[in-house]
C-alpha cells in the first residue's frame, strides 16, 4: 500500500491499525491459489491482518503463521463464520432513520421513478423530515444510519449523502468518498437524477480512463417510458466493465446483450421493486450475458435495514420466480461480486478473504455443521459477532470487541443483546462517542424541528470561511428527488415539518407488521417474518 492510501485508510476509521488474527470457519469467497479450498466453501482456518489494513494471509488450521506474526494476537470465534465484510451497492442513507413509505391513495403499481416522487404525501413523508435532520443534526444522523448498516455486517456501502467537506470517523467504507491516492481515475462516481446524453458521455470517457459509475438507471416497471434511459446510456458508450446500473428492472432485457463484451454490473434492489412496483430485475437474463449482479438495500422509505436483509428478500424472490439462485449466488451478490466491480477502479480487492485484499472481515455466528452459505443468507442481526474495517474491529460482541480493540467503544442494544461500538465523533476521532449522546440529539430535532433547523441555518449563515475548510459547519446535501412543492427541500412554513420517530435498528416485529397489506408485493414480502421468528432480528 502507499503511503498516501495508508494514510486516508488511517484518517477514516480514526484508529490505530494493528497485526492481528482471527480463527474460526472461514468462508473466504475466493479462488487465490494461496487461499485453502474446501468442498463446503467453509474450512477451519485464520485471517492474518496486517498493520496497513489489509489482509497478509489466509491459512488453514495446519499451517503456521505467516512471518511477521510470530506473536500476532489470534482473537478465535470457534465454529463461526468468517468471511468478508457485506457490501451494499445501492444505498440513500440520509433517509434511513425513516419508516416505510406508501401514498394512501394509490391503489396500483407506480409505473416509474417518477411518478412515486409526485405523490401528494412524498415530500413531507420523506423529503421534509430527512432535511431537517441533515440541517440540524448531520454527524449524529450519519453515526445512526451507519450504525444500522454495520449491525447487518456491512462494511462498505454506497449512498452516503454528499457533503462540503471531508469527513473522519466512518464507521463504514463510504464508495463516493472513498480514495486510494491516484487521483481522479480511481473515483467512483454516481448519479441518482437521469443524465443527459452530453453528461453520459463524459461519463463514458471517464470511466475508459479508469473510474467508476454507478447510474439510477431505468427504474420501474418494464416497457414504461424510462426503458428509454437504458438506451441512452447505451448510446452514450456506458455499457463498460465499470458501470452499474441501479434497478434496470424496466430495461427491455434483450437490450443487455449489448453490453456482454464488456459486461458491468445491475445493482439489485428486490424489496425497493416490489414494494413500488410489483416487479423486480430480470437477473437471470443478466446473467445470462455475464452481467455482474449485485445487492443493495436501497433505503428505508422502501427497502430493508441493511443488505443482510436484503439477501432474505432475494431468496424469496428467487424461490417464488423459479430462478434457481443458489445460497453461494447469492453471498457472492453481497461480497465478492461487487468487491470485484470495486476493485476495477480501486484496484484494490473488496470481498474477498484473500492477501493483499482490503481487511474487511465479518464474523456470523453458525452452527459447526451448519452449510456456511445457507447461513449466511438466514443469519440476522442476532448472529452478527464481529465486523472489521480495514483491520480495525468496529463493531461486535463486548467480548469479541475487548479481545479485538484498545479503542474506547459505547455499548448499544441490538435485538435484545448488547454490542460494543467504535463509535467516534467526526470533531473528535480520539474520543468515544457515547449511543445515547447520538439518539438524544436527534430527539432533540425531532422535538423542535422548526427551531433546531433555523439555529443551523444561522450558524451556517455566521461562519465566515470557506465551507469546504474542515473547521467549516457540516453539511449534507439530499440526493433524491424533493417531490412536490417544496422550497429548497422544506416547506415554506418550517412548522409543517414532521420528523416521524425513529425507525429500529433491526427487522423487529414492528417493521414486519408493517409489511403486511402495504405496498406492491402481492404478499410476497411477508414472508420475510420467517426468518426473523421470535424477537424480530
């Protein structure tokens, strides 16, 4: 690693990285000639991780340690899974502390991306709360809605809203910001708002220089008028290794042949497509044409937690649509397959347990003879024990996180357990940030909206520099449509502001509930209660 890369690994989790091990069964979603195979996918073995955040050696239970690790600290987590940390390719985390969404009037499918954002309860449903919360309280919104990933085993998400300035302090890898030190080429971009062909094709050449793109692309029920946006893309030279379309569910499927020479990537959010639109991506057209395919959670409004949860909605849809998606598609959906379409611009590997890949490791709990992928794909917040970033544990057990970390960690409750967090202040990243401080500020807002939003806009209105200066007041920007009537992203009298209570942090009963009679699904969505049977996660 450089030492520029190094360096940015080290600002963002605002810890120090050290050489450590964990033992357990591995599942390490690779194919290196240096990473034991086994029949099951899952062996008894270590993940060695070096001191620049990432992995030195994968090994099997025979095999010694690697140099340099002699008296390397080994945390073992006996017969459960360690595999790669979850990657969710598709995220909108500024609106994730909101409930789910229906227009109460709506009694057929949405035909497209927008027609749902005209609805007549959108905007103070979603847009308004959403924006009172990244005015007034922008860090303690991203520690919650970060939080909700990690407690699902991500460790690498896509979707965080932009911001004037950089940001220490992430609990997990954020895909816009993300930079390994070589400039431009490397970035990867995105675009929830439909291009114009000008745009598209400067998005084209950019990615033939090196970069990424990941493009709302087509979203909503097949046939509908923004099959179009497709084509445009098409057209435009995007269909390359480097791109990612975002739904393609109204795409015509025939069209994704064009993009087999060079195939990228459909990000896949099931739940999103059936909740809105009663129908979901043909994957296994895609697939057909070796398009990657890969999961994403979308947001609260109309998606699951995080994308442990989405997997479960993939099964499901798999299953009722007769497509024959393994368990092993369907991790890879969430670990190698988008740490590979990462790493085509990054150039460094995501996904995968493997030496040299980026040390994010995830540890689920599991039975000793448990198939791993099957367990994977039922496992719920529950069964999440460990979760490193970088080499850096995050996220875990009070026990797992004692023996992983000197770093001061705050205790929250998850489904009824508790897990310590590494949760640090974006002003202060040597210095513990306590849950109840974070979830106490945004009752605050959602006490006085009208009153917390118009002191932020005059702090921000009294700093005298430039807002992209690090001193410079916080600010996040929304990255999806406002809807109907809004000014600026609020109403025009602040006092018709709602910020609705706090969703949960898991798939409890509540939100289960919730699903039952609601949205598009035609029932399918209920049962994802089968997986979560007792306490809801």
């Amino acid at each position: 690693m450089s030492k520029i890369a190094g360096l940015a690994v080290l600002r963002a989790t605002g810890a120090v990285v050290h050489m450590w091990a964990i033992r357990g069964r591995v599942l390490a979603m690779s194919d290196h000639p240096d990473v034991p195979s086994a029949r099951s996918g899952a062996f008894s073995g270590t993940v060695w991780l070096q001191d620049d955040g990432r992995i030195a050696a994968v090994t099997s239970s025979r095999q010694r340690a690697p140099d340099g690790f002699a008296d390397a600290k080994v945390v073992d987590v006996g017969h459960s899974l360690v595999l790669p940390g979850l990657i969710d390719l598709h995220n909108h985390l500024a609106y994730n502390t909101l409930p789910l969404w229906t227009e109460p009037k709506q009694t057929t499918p949405f035909l497209h991306h927008n027609s749902w954002t005209r609805a007549p309860t959108y905007s103070a449903s979603t847009t308004w709360p959403a924006y009172a919360l990244i005015t007034a309280c922008p860090a303690e919104l991203l520690a919650y809605v970060e939080t909700k990933a990690i407690i699902g085993g991500t460790t690498t998400i896509q979707g965080s809203p932009p911001m004037n300035r950089p940001r220490d302090g992430w609990l997990v890898r954020n895909v816009e910001d993300e930079t390994f030190g070589t400039g431009d080429d490397d970035r990867i971009y995105a675009s929830v708002l439909t291009d114009k062909p000008a745009a598209l094709a400067t998005r084209a050449q950019r990615m033939r220089k090196g970069s990424a793109f990941i493009y709302h692309c087509s979203e909503g029920q097949p046939g509908s008028v923004v099959a179009k946006e497709f084509v445009d893309a098409e057209r435009a030279g995007c269909l390359q290794a480097r791109f990612v379309a975002v739904h393609a569910n109204a795409a015509d499927p025939a069209r994704f042949k064009a993009w087999r020479a060079k195939a990228g990537a459909i990000a896949w959010s099931p739940f999103s497509n059936l909740w809105l639109y009663g129908r979901t991506t043909d994957v296994p057209a895609a697939q057909r044409e070796r398009i990657t395919v890969c999961l994403g959670s979308d947001w609260a409004p109309s998606g699951t937690k995080h994308v442990l949860g989405e997997v479960k909605v993939a099964r499901l849809v798999s299953d009722d649509l007769g497509w024959g998606l393994s368990d092993e598609q369907l991790v890879a959906m969430m670990t190698s397959s988008p740490g590979d379409v990462l790493a085509r611009a990054w150039r460094r590997q995501l996904g995968r347990l493997q030496p040299e890949a980026i040390g994010d490791v995830l540890v689920l709990r599991a039975g000793a003879r448990a198939n791993p992928y099957a367990a994977v794909v039922g496992a719920t917040e529950r069964d999440v024990e460990l979760v490193v970033v970088a080499g850096q544990a995050r996220y875990g057990t009070p026990a797992l996180m004692a023996e992983a970390t000197s770093q001061p960690v705050t205790t929250i409750s998850v489904a009824g357990q508790d897990r310590s967090l590494q949760l640090t202040h974006a002003d202060d990243t040597a210095t513990r940030w306590q849950w109840a401080d974070v979830v106490a500020r945004i009752e605050q807002v959602r006490a006085d909206p009208k009153g917390e939003i118009e002191k932020a806009q005059t702090t921000i209105g009294a700093f005298a520099g430039r807002l992209d200066q690090d001193e410079a007041p916080l600010r996040l920007a929304l990255d999806m449509p406002t809807g109907l009537g809004p000014v600026g992203g609020l109403p025009k009298d602040l006092g018709d502001v709602h910020v609705p209570a706090l969703e949960s942090l898991t798939h409890d009963a509540e939100w289960l509930k919730g699903l039952v009679g609601k949205g598009f699904h035609g029932g399918l969505l209920d049962d994802l209660s089968r997986y979560y049977p007792t306490r809801g996660g």
